[in-house]
C-alpha cells in the first residue's frame, strides 16, 4: 500500500464518523511521448515565452488571464487564486443514497479506494460498508480534495470500498444532440435474434488482464529496432493485408450468419475420438494369381 494517501479525513453518516484513508485505484498505464528533435543538429527543441512585437519574457513577468471577451482579461495573481481554493474539511458527509444502477457511467471520472484509518475505524467501517451492499446503495456526497470540491459516490468493494469522483452535469454533453438523427424503428426480428445469438456464444467473464495495448507494444518494438539499427530507417509490414474497397452495400444477415459460423470454429475443440488402427495391407498379387480372376470377370461381363 502507498505510504501516502491522497486524502485523509472522515465519513459522516449522521452522528457516526468513521476515519478513513483513500488511495489511488488506477495508474498511468504504458505510453509513449515523443520530443521534438532539430533533425540537422540533432538537438531538442526547446520553446521560450514570447509577446508579439516584444520578443521573448521573463517567466515572472508571466501571471494568469481569464479571457472575458475577445482580447480584454481579467487578471488574476497567484495569491488571489490560491485564497479561493477549498480547504479540505476533512469531513465527507454522505447526503444521499442512490441505487447504484442509477448512476449513468458517463459521470463516472476517477476511482479511489477507501480504507480505515485505523483498528479503531474497522468496525464501523465494515457495518457501513455491508450495509451499502445489502441495500444495494451508493452513499453521495461532496469531497475538498487538492484544493477543488469534486462530487463523490461510495460503494462497497470486497472488503473495502470505492469512492468515486463524478463528473457535474454541466460537464457531460446531453446525448440527444448527437441521437437525434438515428432512426427509432423496430428491428427485422430474425436479425435481432442472430445478433443476440451471437453475444451470447461470445459472452465470458470480463478479464481486464486479457487485453494489452498492442499501439505501444508495436511501437516500442519499433524504437528498440531502430536503436539496434543504428537510426536506420525501419518500415515494418503490416500482418494483416489491407481490406480490400467494395460494395458499401453489406448483407447484414449473411455477416451475421458468418459470424456465428466463426464463433462455433473459434470455440474449444472437442477431443477427437481414438481412430481405429488400419488393418494391414495385403501383399500385391502376382501375374498368376491375378489371371484367372480377370478371366472370370471377363466371364461374367459376356454373361
């Protein structure tokens, strides 16, 4: 576990307060950033701070503008923005439950897991925890944390819980802007039904550990095979050819029979039965043992 928590405080429900500890539950995953290099000399480039029609500034010449229409500021020292910040209270109160349901994914931001404190804590964080999960509920509340106010919801997870950051309404876009244009008719029945089938042959328990990112896995393979050549040029061909440009017109039905075509060869084979040994071939006939059964077969052709 972390040495330092990102927030240390309590949880209040009504009368009861319970110190708690949250941490991170995510990190930076692999990515790669580039510089920008002066290819002639070789040498990162670096930017300065410039005024049009002054040149380059000093960085403490340098304070903070808010734009309130086009080409007039607003001001604002370091010292006024760092009055308004939000001092942590220290108190997350819990002024509401919700179904957990209830919550649109879309206002989730970022997780954190939720420890007590202390021994002392354990009890009562455990009572509220399992009673989070019994009902079926997420406790909501708002949270001071690094100087902003972030609304926050509380469930249980294994034998912690997970607080997360939710965004505020003005900061989703409504989603029937962007919906307006589709179509709300019914779908065809049998391509529904196709459909259905084919999610439920390709349905499985979500495995996080299943996926990697095979953009920055290719290109670090890229940079280790380049550092190897020496800066050399390094085009690598692609797997897989490139699809070749038809019809924008698709069989839906046809793609998704094919699909469940695929789905039943991609399944796990089952194991072949055990093939009977072939019985041993018989020593090839010589001239005079085979004579007499073509005469007779002969015979019976003139019959």
């Amino acid at each position: 576990m972390p040495a330092r928590p990102s927030w240390r405080g309590q949880i209040r429900l009504a009368l009861v307060s319970i110190p708690v500890e949250i941490y991170p539950a995510t990190k930076s995953g692999a990515s790669i950033s580039f510089h920008q290099i002066h290819e002639p000399s070789g040498k990162r480039i670096k930017y300065e701070k410039v005024v049009p029609g002054i040149g380059p500034v000093d960085r403490d010449e340098i304070i903070k503008g808010y734009e309130v229409s086009k080409g007039e500021y607003v001001l604002l020292d370091p010292e006024e923005i760092e009055h308004v910040k939000l001092e942590s209270r220290k108190t997350l109160e819990l002024a509401q439950f919700v179904d957990m349901h209830e919550i649109d994914p879309i206002y989730f931001d970022k997780p954190y897991f939720v420890v007590p404190a202390d021994d002392l804590a354990e009890e009562a964080f455990i009572v509220l925890r399992e009673a989070l999960r019994q009902s079926r509920k997420a406790g909501i509340g708002q949270l001071a944390m690094r100087g902003q106010e972030y609304v926050v919801a509380l469930q249980p997870c294994g034998r912690g819980m997970l607080l997360e950051t939710l965004r505020y309404s003005d900061e989703v876009n409504k989603a029937s802007s962007y919906f307006r244009e589709i179509d709300d008719a019914e779908p065809d029945a049998d391509l529904l039904d196709l459909a259905a089938t084919l999610i439920e042959k390709k349905s499985a328990k979500f495995d996080a550990s299943e996926f990697h990112n095979r953009y920055v896995e290719a290109l670090m393979a890229l940079i280790e095979e380049k550092r190897k050549s020496k800066g050399e040029l390094v085009i690598q061909d692609p797997d897989d050819e490139e699809p070749k440009r038809g019809s924008n017109v698709i069989d839906l039905m046809a793609a998704l029979k094919k699909s469940l075509g695929e789905s039943n060869d991609n399944a796990p084979a089952k194991k072949a039965p055990a093939k009977k040994a072939a019985p041993a071939k018989k020593p090839a006939a010589t001239k005079r043992e085979a004579a007499p059964k073509k005469a007779a077969a002969g015979g019976r052709k003139r019959a």
